[in-house]
C-alpha cells in the first residue's frame, strides 16, 4: 500500500484489530485479517500469516503474487514446498520466456519445468 490519507489510515487501523483479535484467538479473526489483507493486496500480512501456517493466506498471497509477477515470492514458495506456487511459478516463467528459472526448477527435478524448457527452446 503505498497511497497515503484516511483511506489508508482507516485500513491500516482495521488490521491493526484483526490482528489483535487472530492473536488473541477469537474465532474467525484470522480469516478476516486475510481477507482484508487480499482485498488491499498487503503482500507482508499475507506472507506473515502465510508463514505462520495459514492455507488461505498462502492461497491468497500465490493469487496475489501470480497476479503482479512476483517471480521472488512464488519462488520462495515454491521453495518451501508449495505445489501450488511451483506451478504458478513455472507458468509466470513460461510466459515470461524466463528460461533461467525453468532450468533451475528443471535441475531440482520437476518435470513439468523441464517440458515447459523443452516447448520454450524448440521453438
């Protein structure tokens, strides 16, 4: 978010207490956070709740990251063991003729990297 002003400050202030609710355990709160997180396109509440283990947050943040081509956060994901993320990363790179990525996923194995690599330099 990089716009100031009471909008900002308003949204700001609504995950502020989402976040002390979800830490506080109130049911749903988490859920709320991320949804609001998504709807506002906070990447860093949506990988910190991501990291802290929760799917829809790293639902949301593979649909945010796909949608702005974020390369480095579907690669940390990716990394980290998400599936998901791995085909939403071999896909950004297809259509970005990121050949360099697909050959690092290719080298750790993953087959659908290596045929996307395969389509891309027959061409």
């Amino acid at each position: 978010m990089t716009e100031h002003g009471p909008n900002t400050q308003s949204a700001q202030s609504a995950l502020s207490s989402l976040r002390d609710r979800a830490a506080q355990g109130v049911p749903g709160a988490v859920e709320e956070l991320t949804g609001l997180a998504a709807e506002l396109g906070d990447m860093n509440e949506l990988r910190r709740l991501a990291d802290a283990g929760h799917a829809d947050a790293t639902d949301e943040l593979i649909q945010l990251a796909s949608e702005r081509g974020d390369l480095a956060e579907l690669r940390r994901l990716a990394d980290g063991g998400n599936a998901t993320a791995t085909d939403q990363l071999i896909e950004l790179a297809t259509e970005l003729d990121d050949l360099a990525e697909l050959r690092r996923l290719a080298d750790r194995g993953n087959v659908t990297a290596a045929e996307q690599l395969a389509e891309l330099t027959a061409e």
